[in-house]
C-alpha cells in the first residue's frame, strides 16, 4: 500500500507533464557535459531507452493483463527504463545533483502514480493481485514461468514510444551543442 494520499496521487499524476517541464529546465541549467561525460552516459541512458522500448512492445494498455517479457521480470519496467535514462543523462550531463534530483522526481512524482495505476489494474483485471505477489514492482526478479506473448512493433509504435527515443537524442544534441559552446 501506498504511503502517499489518494489526494496527493491525484494531483501528482495530473501535473507530471508541467513538473516535467520543471525537469527539463533544471537539466538544460544544471548541466555542464564533457565529450567523455556524454561517452559514458550514453550507454547508461540506452539499456534505459531498450528496457522501455521492449516494455512498450508487449503493452497493450488496459485490454488484458501483460505478465509476458520485461513484465514477468518486473510489475513497471516503462518506470524502470524512465529512471536509468534520466540517470544516464545525469552521468551525460555531469552533474550527480541531476541523478538526486531525478530520483526524488521518480519518487515523488512517479511513485504515487504507480500506486494508482496498480489499483486501476486490481480493479480491472481480477488476476493482478497473483501477479503482483509473484513479480516486484521496480526490482527484477527471475520469472518462475515461460513468458507469454511476444514483441510486436505495432505495440512499439502504438504506444508511441519512439518519442522517448527523440526525447533523448534532443537531449544528447542538446549536451553535445553544450560542450561546445564551452570551448
């Protein structure tokens, strides 16, 4: 259960997009990348981006329980993904106060927004509680059965999840034009 209110969770998930903004702001302020910073942080932010890129391929929004790939090994691999490549991007960025502050924007924000969609799901899919005690919610664990299902492109492309791709290459762009304005 969550330690967060209904209130709070509410309010959160309808100002994500707004505080994300805010995110974006203090990336573009607080960041003072180097070539070799980006060199590192772009592999960190990849397995992020793959990570939400194979999730995005099998989710099929509130039409059927998924419990196949990246969900038999964990409840929010999209979160999951979203966290490593904001902490890629930090390592990018070269500002660890950009890791803390994306984590306390997970945790603040995208937690409470977690709960609530894990309880939509209890309510709509009367198999989600099992699921739940099998499989944790941020941290992977070894599935106990053969994953069902398969990747499927128009899934990939359903759930538009090409604009975290393009979100991120903007981003590195962006970091790249930064280090050479500093020269």
């Amino acid at each position: 259960m969550s330690h967060f209110s209904k209130q709070y969770s509410d309010t959160v998930q309808k100002l994500r997009v707004p505080l994300g903004f805010v995110l974006l702001a203090a990336f573009a302020w607080l960041s003072a990348p180097t070539l070799r910073s980006i060199f590192w942080g772009i592999p960190v932010a990849g397995v992020g981006l793959w990570l939400r890129a194979w999730a995005a391929g099998y989710l099929e929004k509130n039409q059927r329980l998924i419990t196949g790939g990246p969900y038999a090994w964990m409840r929010n691999p999209l979160y999951v993904g979203s966290l490593i490549a904001a902490l890629g991007l930090a390592v990018a960025a070269k500002r660890p106060v950009l890791a803390w502050i994306f984590f306390l924007f997970f945790y603040f924000v995208y937690l409470p927004v977690v709960h609530l969609e894990e309880q939509h799901l209890r309510k709509l899919f009367p198999d989600f509680s099992e699921y739940a005690k099998k499989v944790r919610m941020f941290w992977p664990g070894i599935p106990e059965e053969e994953s069902e299902g398969e990747f499927r492109w128009e899934l990939y492309r359903r759930n538009e999840e090409y604009k975290a791709l393009l979100a991120f290459l903007v981003a590195i762009a962006f970091l790249w034009w930064k280090t050479t304005m500093a020269i």
